[in-house]
C-alpha cells in the first residue's frame, strides 16, 4: 500500500515540476518494476480478487496428453477468477463486468457452444481444442494469449469451464475430424479452390476477393443478435492469424467444422477431403500480402488462375445444378 | 401360436374402438386489432430467387385471411396428450424453394427425424437459434442431399438463413403429434383424441402463446377458438 503515495508523485511530475518528485519518481519507477516480478500474487491482484472464498464447484475434468486439469483445484478456481471472470463473469454467462465494451462479446460458457473446434458443428470441442484456444487467443478478438500460464494451470481451466454447462456431463466430446495430409500446392489446386470458393458461395459474405464485403456480409448478426463482420482476408499481414489459428491446417478446420455460434456454416457434409485442400490453398492467395507457397505458385503462373476444368479422375461427387458445370464440391 | 394369430384382430379392435369413441377439438384462431404491415422482400441479391417471384413475396412474421384469420398458428394439446413419447417415424420435410423456408413453422415431435431440401440454384446455410437444444450450422449448396435431423426437448426454435437475411422460419418441436396449423380461414383440427381432459396451446412466433382446457367424454367434437390481441409493432 506504500506505493500509493510515490506513484501520486510520478503522476504529479508528468504535469508539473514537482519538487523533489523527478528524481525520486525514476528511482521508484525503477523500483516498482523490480517489484512487480517479486511481490507476492496478493499485491498483483485487482481491487475486486481478494483471498479464494470457499466455493464449491462441480468437480469435472479435463484430459490433455498426459495432463489431468480439475475444475476444483486451487488453480482453476482461483485463475478462473484472476483472469476469466472479468470478460467471461464470475457466472460463466459472458456477460463479466468488461463484457459491455468487448465486440465480439466474450463466450458464454453456459451454452456451451465453441467456435474453435476440431469437431462437427453441435457437438462440444475436445479438452484439446479449448487448451489450444486458451493458449493461442482468438486474432480480431479481445481473447488475449495466454502462454503466460503453466499448461497445468491451462488444462485446470478447460475443467473449470465445464462447470457452467450440464452437457458436459451428459454428452461427450465430437470426435475430431479427419485432416488428411495436405498434397502439394499447383496452380490446379488453387483454380479448383476458387471453383469451389464460387460455387459454395463463400463470396456471399467474404467477398469476391475475400474482403469480408460480400452481399451479405453487413446484415451478418451471431447466435446472440450481435453484429458481426466476415473474416476479410485481403487485410492478412505475415503474421496473421484466423480466430481459430494460423496453419493450414487450422483453415481446413474452420470450414469443415463451422464457426458455431456465428454465421460461418460448417461445411463438412458438402466438401470432400481433397476438394477442402484446393479450397484452402486458394483462400491462401487471397491473403495477398502474405508470403505463403500458394502465393509463390500462383507469381510462377504469373498471377492468372486458369478457370477449373472438371476432371473424369476428380474425387467429386456429381454436382446437379447446370448452371455450376465449371466448379465441383457437394455430393 | 393361437395368441399370435389372435393378436393383429386385438390391434384392430383396439384401434377401431379407440377410433370410434375419439373425439376432436376444433376451432379458429383470429385476431383483434391491427397487425403489424408486412414488408416485401427484395431478392434482388439472388437473382435466381427473385425471378420465383414475379410479385415480390412479403414477410411471414405475421399472416392474416379474411374474416380477421390467423395464420401460421401452432395449435396442439400441451397437457394430457395419449401419444407423449411415441415417435412418428414417417419423414417430414422442410424445403428451401425461391429462398423461402416451405413450410413457414414446421412442428414435429420431440425425436423425430426431418428432412432439410434445398430446391434452390443457391447455397444455403440452415441455422437453427435453439436455447434448450443444441445449435448447429450447415451449409448446403445446390444439389446436395437432404439433412437429416432431429431435436431432443421440446422448444420452438427460429431459423434462418444468414446468407439470405430475409429467410425466417421456425421449428415447433413438441411432445405430441396431436397438432395443426391454422390456415387461411384460421381454422385447425386436432382429431382422434380418447376421451380425457386436455390442455390446447396455441402458439404465435410473433404474439405468444394462449391456452385452453377441455374435456373430451366420448365421440364428439369441441369447439375451441383463439383470439389474439395484435399489434402493428
């Protein structure tokens, strides 16, 4: 609590020459950052966390690898409070004291619908892909990274999240979908990506350049009745990332599974495995500013993407409408 | 061998008699008051939707007939319904045609499979808002096969299509197949319902819920009528 008087003082000397104050202040300021690594956690805490209350919570857990996370460990409890409750609530309800400021808004634990998911749209994500989430944030979101924390500590959380909702503890996770291993980039690929990009009709709300301003994209609301904006691709930078990650890998994912809780459908019943990688190689390149392969492959082909023929060999399924014949997908 | 031979004249026995001492609520449901205007709908953005539609086709939240009728409304025994549990296994089927959910309000019952079409040159994504029961979202492009799905709690459920905003439907899931939807007259018939007391909820996506209690003794038809206050907002 002595701090409270030096940091009047450093304030005091931003405005005026506080006697005495400008010396001092650098020598404190000094101190109080040495401090901030040594103090113990109670003098870190925000004003609202005071010493665990006894609560008694559900006891659920959480597998991830060899690491077992229990909601009703001192961790979860006391994390959950520290860093969680001020977006997502003390309630698990989203609806924390920050959440009116937040868009998009923090996920509300007590529906338990996940938008980053490895499993099939409705059904609950496994403890993984929460530890992933907590671990890598979400990109255009106020859900920050928090590698700051011991993954013992990560996994305590994913168990304690599960508190908030009853199908935790009668359904199980989805089962992940299978990602089969990418095959090469071509200029084949990317042409029969976009064929599918137009087809699907992505561009209804990414845009036909995948600028997240397709004719759809500004009546675009989530499960909640929130505003809520396409991913624009053509912003991406070197180190973008999508809400749910940044490989390859990850964007295969987005799709097929859907983005649940927002307008972003899954697509897994209507895209064949091999047809999902064309589509992801050629979203890459819309990602123009991004060094990537796909990006390397279509200058080698002097940036012009041939128009897709269908082949007899494509894994397609038939595609009915005849007004679609240059474009494959569906089944 | 003799109880087995005997068994199929029980069932019809059963069934006839049940039949035959069934009653039948029917009735009309209408409004008081001034509904809301509907608006039409501008499909310009899909082409081939729009051109389904040589007269611009209107919203659906509220839709009236002659003689101050109430359409689209959900009428089914909420209370004391013989069939809870047992699930139709007939296919019912909710079709996406000219970028218009056909039927507007689909009831079924709780557990029963039903079928998602998209009769459209167009992709659609069907996404149901259940707060009770789990929220999907699935794309489906022109061509592709029916999805099959099915809720578990009963709950009307609104549905749209965030591809095309002015596509909006609802699901009534309910704990019974003794239901109807008010037509154009505003009338509804609930049929083949054994002698008891029942409770008859009509429902209305935008003006509520409204109830009603029966008693059916025997073979004979009850009149029930709804009115619901409107308003133009």
């Amino acid at each position: 609590m002595n701090s409270l008087k030096p940091m009047r003082c450093i304030s005091a000397s931003l405005f005026t020459a506080t006697p005495g104050c400008t010396t001092l202040g650098t020598a404190i300021l000094g101190l109080i950052l040495a401090a901030a690594f040594t103090v113990p956690a109670s003098a870190q805490d925000a004003p609202d966390v005071g010493p665990l209350r006894p609560v008694v919570v559900k006891p659920m857990e959480s597998h991830i690898g060899n690491l077992i996370g229990h909601s009703t460990s001192d961790n979860a409890k006391y994390d959950y409070r520290r860093f969680c409750a001020g977006c997502h609530g003390v309630a698990g309800d989203g609806n924390g004291e920050n959440a009116v400021w937040l868009d998009p808004k923090p996920r509300d634990f007590t529906i338990a619908t996940f938008k980053c998911r490895s499993t099939l749209t409705g059904t609950l994500p496994t403890d993984e892909d929460l530890f992933n989430t907590i671990g890598r944030g979400i990109a255009n979101s106020n859900m920050p990274v928090w590698n700051t924390i011991s993954h013992q500590e990560r996994a305590d959380l994913v168990a304690y999240i599960k508190i908030f909702s009853p199908r935790w503890e009668h359904e199980k996770a989805g089962t992940p979908i299978t990602v089969p291993p990418e095959p090469p980039v071509t200029i084949e690929s990317i042409s029969h990506g976009k064929a599918l990009f137009t087809k699907l009709e992505c561009w209804k709300c990414h845009g036909p350049h995948g600028e997240g301003d397709g004719p759809s994209a500004s009546t675009l609301t989530d499960s909640k009745d929130n505003p809520i904006r396409p991913y624009n691709f053509a912003i991406a930078g070197n180190d973008s990332r999508f809400k749910c990650g940044s490989t390859n890998q990850d964007i295969y994912k987005i799709f097929m599974t859907g983005v649940d809780g927002t307008p972003m459908p899954s697509f897994a019943d209507v895209i064949q495995p091999n047809d999902a990688w064309d589509l992801v190689h050629f979203l890459r390149t819309l990602q123009v500013h991004r060094h990537s392969k796909e990006n390397e492959v279509l200058r080698a082909a002097h940036g012009v993407i041939p128009p897709y023929v269908e082949q007899k060999t494509s894994s397609l399924a038939p595609v009915a409408p005849a007004d679609n014949k240059t474009s494959g997908g569906g089944q | 061998m003799r109880t087995k031979q005997m068994l199929p004249v029980l069932l019809m026995v059963l069934v006839c008699s049940s039949l035959m001492f069934a009653g039948t609520v029917s009735g009309k449901v209408t409004y008081t008051g001034t509904p809301a205007h509907q608006k039409p709908i501008d499909m310009s953005k899909e082409p081939s939707c729009a051109k389904q539609h040589p007269t611009p086709i209107t919203t659906e939240t509220v839709v009236t007939g002659a003689n101050n009728a109430l359409d689209n409304v959900v009428v089914y025994v909420s209370a004391g319904a013989p069939d809870e549990g047992q699930v139709p296994t007939q296919a019912i089927t909710y079709t996406q045609k000219g970028c218009q959910y056909i039927p507007h309000v689909l009831p079924m019952h709780v557990g029963q499979e039903f079928d998602i079409i998209n009769d459209d040159q167009t992709s659609h994504n069907i996404h149901p808002l259940p707060k009770v029961n789990i929220e999907w979202n699935k794309s489906q492009p022109p061509g592709t096969p029916p999805i099959k799905e099915k809720y578990d709690k009963p709950e009307f459920i609104e549905v749209k299509c965030n591809i095309h905003p002015w596509m909006h439907g609802y699901f009534a899931v309910l704990k019974t197949s003794h239901y109807d939807i008010s037509k154009e007259a505003g009338d509804f018939k609930l049929p083949n319902l054994p002698a008891g007391k029942y409770t008859i909820t009509a429902w209305h996506e935008k003006y509520g819920t409204q109830t009603a209690d029966v008693t059916i003794t025997g073979n004979e038809t009850k009149d029930v009528n709804f009115t619901f206050k409107a308003t133009p907002y």
